[in-house]
DNA sequence: CTTATATATGCCTTGACACGTATATGCTCG
DNA sequence: CGAGCATATACGTGTCAAGGCATATATAAG
C-alpha cells in the first residue's frame, strides 16, 4: 500500500547479518559485486540487493570499473550508530573502570529513591514493600 | 512455550524502534513497566513484550518489586556492539584526517541527502569513469 | 553484429515479527 | 476469602523484508 517506506534507521540496516558481513569486507578494501558474492557465498542478485540497501543508507558508495562496480565504504552511518551507543558508554564503562566506580554507585543511589516519576495521570498505590 | 529463539544478534534487537527508546529510557535509572508505558505510550502488552526481548538478549534484567517489575540495563551486549563498532572505527577517523577534505569537497552535500531522502530516483549517478 | 561478462531489477513466495485484544498469573490489602 | 492492580502470555492478523529465479541493462571482446 504505502511505499514511503525509506530508509528507517541505520539500525535496521545493519540487522541483517549480510549487510553486515559485507560491511566488514569493505573494512580492508573496496571490492566489486563478484569479489563479495564469492567471499560470502551468496547469490549475485542478494549481494546487488543489499548493496542498494546499504547505498541508499550511505553505508557505502560505488564507482564505475568496466562492467564492474567497484563498493567502499562511507563513514558517516557508523558514526551514526557510535552516536547513539555514546549515551550508554559512559554506563558500561562504569562497569569496569575502577575511576567510573563510584559514579556509578552514585547513579545506583539515585535510583533507589526516584520512585516517583513526572507526569502520571493516575497515581499508582504509594505502599509498596522494598523486600 | 514455543520453539527455541535462538537470539541472533544484538543488532536485530535494537533494530526495533521502540526497544532503542526503552533501552535509552533506562540509561537514566530503573524503571516499571507501567512506567515505561506511560512515559513511550505504548501498551502494556508492548512494553513487556520488548521487554522480555531485551531480557532474553541480555540487554536488561529485571528485580520484583511487589507487583511490579523494575528493569535496569546490562552492559555486556552493548559492549558486543561496540565491539563489532570498532573494526571501523580506524576507518573513519582515518577520514577525519586525511580523506574527508576530498570527500566534502565531492559529495558533502550528496551525502546529507542520501541519508535523508526516499528514494525516489530509478537510476544511481551514471558516472563514467574507466581506467 | 554477436556473444560473454558483470551487475541491477522485477515478481513471487515464505517467514518473521510487531501489534491489539483477551486472558492468565501473581501479589496486596480489606 | 475476594477485589484490584501490575505484569506476562496466547492467539489472530497485517505488514514487510529477504531470497530465488528470470530477465533487463551495460560494457567488453571477437
């Protein structure tokens, strides 16, 4: 019905396990459509596919060799998705990182007591036993 | 219940919109599941569906809290997708550097519409270029 | 021009999955 | 006990994407 459906997210891309293998071939160096349809063991129309999926997304450019195309990376989606893994670094870091320790427990402390949350438009039942 | 789901990957658990804003959600603390609810609008059954997900997935676990479930999150997946990150991360500093001065100057403006646009054209750039 | 090679695309089928509604489970309190 | 709240799960449904096969397009070579 509706074919507005476009590229949603950088995240939806790289679900797909191919996509993904392919992106890691191009970390070494450009390759053409054949080169990786041998690597990855896959049919030609599937890798052209998910080329045009991960080139629409900006994941990769092309550029013309003969009847070939030549695929490399591009930078900017796995920037993207750096971006967004960002916001929990600072968290998992915490983890292990014996300076970050302490924020952590601070932030830990914090939860304990932000029970109660803005905009509730019916209160729950304020009783509740902390085992 | 059902047969084994086999937990692909992280990536195809944080494909899911509404997972990625449930994830970021607790990045600032613990949260109930009515919680969760209210503050995303979406149902409950939603809200617990993705949740058991992210638990499985390892992404979240969950303490019991009378009747209520609190989750927090866990490290280790994001770590895992950090991990697939990085194999790039050389990659594109290496254009912050060197290459991203000829890149701008080609296809800056390019760049920023492939990733915003639908697609809507038939036909990639034709470019000519044999060697 | 004809054929071979390299890649892209269209159609079709299949399966996964996200959602809503309804219901089950579990806990608390009167 | 039973009522009520919080969360989990079952089931049916619609959407969508990935893959295979066939074919179209483009270039090279003979």
């Amino acid at each position: 019905m509706e074919y507005i459906r476009s590229v949603e997210s950088v995240f939806e891309i790289i679900a797909e396990p191919n996509r993904r293998a392919i992106l890691s071939l191009l970390v070494s160096s450009q390759q053409s459509v054949g080169e990786i349809e041998r690597q990855l063991r896959m049919s030609q129309p599937a890798v052209s596919k998910h080329l045009r999926v991960l080139r629409d997304a900006g994941f990769v450019e092309s550029t013309v060799d003969a009847q070939r195309r030549l695929y490399r990376l591009k930078p900017e989606p796995l920037r993207e998705m750096d971006a967004w893994l960002a916001q929990f670094r600072r968290f998992w870091s915490a983890h292990v990182d014996a300076l970050e320790r302490h924020l952590d427990r601070m932030n830990n402390d914090r939860m304990e007591q932000d029970r109660m949350n803005p905009r509730m438009d019916k209160k729950p039942p304020k009783k509740r036993k902390t085992k």
